[in-house]
C-alpha cells in the first residue's frame, strides 16, 4: 500500500491527523501532510479508515501488491 495526498484540495478536517498522527500531520496552513507514504500492516485498516472520512477525497490510497 502506498498513499498519496492532495494538499490542494484539503477541507483542513484534520480527520486524518486525529487518527493516525504517525502517518498524517498538518502544515502550517493547516492542510494534510504525509509523514509516512508507506503505512505498517497494522495501520493499513485505519488508513482506509481515514481516505473514506476524508469530506474532499485528498487521501488515496494504491495498491502495491
């Protein structure tokens, strides 16, 4: 899995900060910023989590497998 962002079409939600603060983090424009692209087995579920409460749609995810 890897994900990708869109900074530019950010609401500013800070959803995705709120539940996983290891792999998603805010500028200061408050708008998304990776930390990780490549997020552990364990967190996989809850990135889905986070790419589908996303109000803008600025979290994708890819399937590397």
């Amino acid at each position: 899995m890897r994900i990708v962002t869109t900074p530019s079409t950010c609401a500013v939600s800070s959803l995705c900060v709120y539940r996983l603060p290891a792999i998603f983090d805010q500028d200061e424009e408050g708008l998304v910023l990776l930390l990780n692209p490549h997020p552990t087995p364990a967190q996989e579920e809850e990135v889905h989590r986070a790419a589908r409460a996303c109000p803008t749609n600025s979290i994708k995810i890819i399937d590397t497998d």
